[in-house]
C-alpha cells in the first residue's frame, strides 16, 4: 500500500471515528437498506415508462411513414411526462421524429429536467420523497406554502 492509500485510510477512519459523522453515515445507510425496495420499484417503472415512451414514438414513424392511423401528441406527451422523457428524447432523435414540433423540442427535455431533479431527491432524501413531492404539487396546484 502506498503512502497516498494509507493516508486516506487514516483519514477516512478518522472521519467515521467522529461520533456526530459516524452516527450521521450509519443513519443514512440504515435508511438506504430500507428503502431500497423503494428505489427498486422506482427504477423498474422508470424502465417500463421509458420503453413504452420509446416504442410509442416509434410506432408513431412506423404509421406517419406508412399513412397509417397516428398516435396522438397528447399520449407521446403523457408517457413522456410520467416518467418517459428520457425514452420520448431518445426515440426523438433516434427515429428524427417529432424534432420540429415546439412542444416536444422544449417539453420533452424540461420534463426530462423535472424528472432527473425528482430522481435525485430520491437518492438524496429517500426516506421523504413523497412527502416532497406532495408539497411541491400542492405548492403548484395552489400556490400555498406549508
């Protein structure tokens, strides 16, 4: 072992050593076990939401190419807002589809930035994200603060 690693080894025993930072990290890893099941339904409805995004974005190229019955913007729109930007965006360049129109060129990617700020308070407050996430829509829906 190097000096550079035995250095941050004594650091980092010390940090842990610290009982108000020891304790903070145990808190926060306790947290995380137990609500890793969260995180897990999360990310798997992240997965379907994004893949049905995608397919439908496709689809909908497959019938505007073909003269076929299209789908709706207003569903491209909801799958993206759920939870599906992130596919809607990928499939939008992927299959240069949809890039012209105003309310996919900016909303998918704004939708995109709500999502990964949601996604990151899931990671970084786990334990209180619907709690959150309820203020915030209240906050948006009547424009009252708790």
């Amino acid at each position: 072992m190097t000096f550079l690693g035995i250095t941050v080894s004594f650091a980092a025993m010390a940090y842990m050593s610290h009982p108000i930072r020891g304790a903070w990290i145990e808190m926060w890893i306790e947290m995380w076990i137990e609500t890793r099941e969260l995180i897990l339904i999360a990310a798997g409805y992240l997965v379907a939401v994004n893949v049905v995004a995608f397919a439908l974005f496709g689809y909908d190229k497959y019938c505007a190419q073909h003269d076929k019955w299209r789908v709706r913007e207003s569903t491209l729109l909801f799958w993206s807002a759920i939870g599906g930007a992130l596919g809607a965006g990928l499939a939008m360049e992927f299959f240069h589809h949809k890039t012209l129109h105003l309310k996919f060129k900016f909303g998918v990617p704004f939708l995109l930035f709500v999502q990964i700020v949601l996604v990151g308070l899931l990671f970084a407050n786990p334990g209180n994200i619907i709690e959150i996430i309820e203020k915030i829509l209240s906050h948006l829906i009547t424009g009252c603060v708790d």
